[in-house]
C-alpha cells in the first residue's frame, strides 16, 4: 500500500512556500532554517517530509533543482503540480483530474490505495487539498519554453520579409460596341477618344 505524507497544519503549507520563496536557498532545509522562516511549532515540522517526498529535497535536506524552481515565482505554481502528479500518481491513474473531485470522491479514491483508516485518509486528503490550491494544473507549457517562444517571434518578426506580397496586376478589358454605319470618321473619332481618356 502506498504512504502518502501529512501535515496536520495544512493551513501553513502555502504560507512556507511563500518563505522559501523570499529566503536565500539554504545548503540544507533543517529545522533551524524552517524555525528562521517563522515556523517554530512541531506540527511544521512535517513540511519537510512533504517537500522530500515531493522531489524539493532530497532525503539529506538538500534542495534539489526542483527547490530552485518552486523558488521562482514564475514556475513555482506549474512545477508544483508537476511534483503533485508524480508523488500522488496512483490518484491521477484512477482520475486524470483528481484534483477536481468531490471530497468524497478524492477521499475513496485514496482509501483504496492507501488502505488507510478514516483518520489517515482525512489527514492525506486535506495536505493534497492544500499542495493542490498553490498549484496549477492547467499549464501548457514552462515559462522558459513560453519566454523561447517570445523570444523567436520577436525575432521573425524583426527579419525583413522574405517573400513580400507583389503589388496586384490589374488588367481590364474593354467592349466597345461599334455602331453600324459604313461612315469611317465615326470610326476614326471613337478610336481617338479612347486612345485620349484611356491612353492606351
């Protein structure tokens, strides 16, 4: 069965994450950092095992990569749905969109991979409830892969233009309908007037 961590004061997980955001990237997290971030009571002290279990540490206290990331703003939301996917991979395989579910729903569903009593499931379930409120779920992409993107449109955009549109060639055609007469001047005066107002 599958061991999921908690946090019984889920309601300090985002308030954490925000420190870690503001605080320089220690050597390893440890109990005195999380103390020196404002969060000195024991029941904070389970955020470490979440950020382990999450891949932000590593089983030494060490930040790894993903600490780096979850640290910038501009990812933090994406990779933490990202680290959600992959520690609670047995609930995205049973719904692609957990995260969505009715409590009772999420609740079942980690019951029966857990095996875990009322206690423990309620106790997983509200720590996943809170991962999940800092997370997006919905990103297409990284911000560096969308800064990429912004970047090689700036640049197509400043190229000249390899193949510009060529102005448009009008052509016209003209019916002149000649009137019946064998007098050759109304010809010749018809001919003239065309060849002055159209200068063909």
């Amino acid at each position: 069965m599958t061991d999921y961590p908690y946090m019984i004061s889920n309601n300090k997980i985002a308030l954490i994450i925000s420190g870690i955001q503001s605080a320089a990237k220690p050597q390893k997290f440890t109990l005195d950092v999380l103390k020196n971030l404002g969060f000195s009571s024991t029941n904070d002290r389970a955020i470490v095992q979440v950020l382990k279990k999450l891949g932000f540490l590593t089983d030494d206290s060490v930040p790894t990569t993903y600490y780096d990331q979850l640290r910038d703003k501009a990812s933090s939301k994406s990779i933490m749905a990202t680290r959600i996917r992959d520690l609670y991979s047995e609930l995205f395989a049973i719904n692609t969109n957990i995260q969505n579910e009715s409590e009772t729903n999420i609740k079942g569903a980690i019951s029966r991979v857990t095996g875990k009593d009322e206690t423990g499931v309620n106790r997983i379930f509200n720590t996943f409830k809170s991962l999940c409120t800092i997370a997006d779920f919905e990103y297409k992409s990284t911000p560096e892969h969308k800064e990429e993107k912004k970047e090689e449109t700036n640049k197509v955009a400043q190229q000249p233009n390899s193949n510009p549109i060529k102005s448009a060639d009008f052509h016209y055609n003209i019916q002149i309908h000649l009137p019946a007469t064998t007098d050759i001047s109304v010809y010749n005066a018809i001919f003239k007037s065309l060849k002055e107002n159209l200068m063909i």
